[in-house]
C-alpha cells in the first residue's frame, strides 16, 4: 500500500479556503494512489471541536475533513490513521462510528522500551565503555521515545563540541576521536526534559 504522510499543522493555511483545499488534495491524491493510507499526524491542529468562538476557518476545516473521512468510509482500497495527544480536544464528530472509530492508545515507554529506543538511537554511534544503556533507561522515566531521541542527538552534539573545543577546526580530520561519553548524556539529560512528567 501507498502511505500518505501529512502533519496537521501542514494543512493549515493563512488565506480563506486553502485549508479546506489542502485537505482535499490530500485526500484526492490518496484516492488516486489506492491502495493506500492516509496518515494524519497531530490531527488536533486541523480539528479541534467546532463551536469554540473561534472564526468560521477552523469549522470549514473540520467539515472538510469530516466530508473527506465519510468518503474515504466508503473507500475500501483507502484507510485513514490519524494521531494526536490532545484527544480532548478533538471534535466528537471525527470519533463517531465509520470516521475515526477505532482508538488506540498508546502509552509512555517502560524501561524495557526505553532501554530499546536507547539501543536503536546509539545503533552505530560509537559509546565510551562508561555509557550505560540500563541505567540511562532508569534515569528516563517520565521519557517519551521521541525524549529519548532527543537525548541521544543532544548527547551527539555534546560529544562533537567537546572534540570540536579539543582540537578546533581540525576535529574534522579525527572523526574517530568522537565518543559519546557519560558525561555527554548526563549533559544531555539536563537540557532535555521528559515530555511526560
């Protein structure tokens, strides 16, 4: 199948009906690459619930969505999965049965799955015999997957600046002196909270 990757704030637009067309031609070109999946990520930015005071743009862009979910129902070669951690404020008539009925959610990562993201996001880095991977997944409670991305790329970063301060613009010909020390993800936990406490 054909995935069709949108992020929500992607669909919105400052001038009258560019939203709503920007939801139609997502759509219209899922339709014409069948079979396919439309995949919404943060949905919350385009369809929040209507009725909020808010100006008539938002309430287009949600009927607009609503009309293209009700088309897609009828679609069987076209399935639409969208993402949000705002559910809240979704509209309830996006959660109705035949629009985006199913709902699974999805929880913050144990220390077993952060210790993995750990794993995946070192893959290939190279790691002084100090770094840890247990005990960084104990420190990352309250750490998304994404935080802990995060963490990894800062502690990179960490590590390049310190080689980089070492030996100035000649780092670039000692690519093999970059490691990433526990020092470097203890500043990296510093700088990078958990998004879930």
């Amino acid at each position: 199948m054909n995935l069709v990757t949108v992020a929500g704030p992607e669909l919105l637009d400052r001038y009258v009906g560019e939203s709503e067309k920007a939801v139609r031609e997502v759509f219209e070109r899922a339709r014409q690459a069948a079979p396919s999946v439309v995949l919404l990520d943060e949905v919350d930015a385009v369809a929040r619930a209507r009725g909020g005071g808010e100006s008539g743009v938002g309430e287009r862009v949600v009927s607009q969505l609503l009309t293209e979910l009700d088309r897609a129902a009828d679609n069987p070669s076209l399935a639409v999965v969208t993402t949000t951690n705002r559910r809240d404020a979704l509209d309830p008539a996006l959660l109705r049965p035949g629009r985006l009925e199913t709902h699974v959610e999805v929880p913050a990562p144990d220390r077993d799955a952060r210790r993995a993201t750990f794993a995946v996001h070192t893959a290939g880095k190279p790691l002084a015999d100090d770094v840890d991977l247990d005990a960084l997944a104990r420190e990352t409670a309250g750490y998304s997957g994404a935080d802990v991305e995060a963490v990894v790329r800062e502690a990179a970063m960490a590590a390049i600046e310190r080689v980089t301060d070492r030996h100035g613009d000649a780092a670039n010909d000692h690519p093999d002196e970059v490691v990433l020390t526990e020092a470097d993800f203890d500043a990296a936990l510093r700088s990078v909270p958990g998004s879930l406490v």
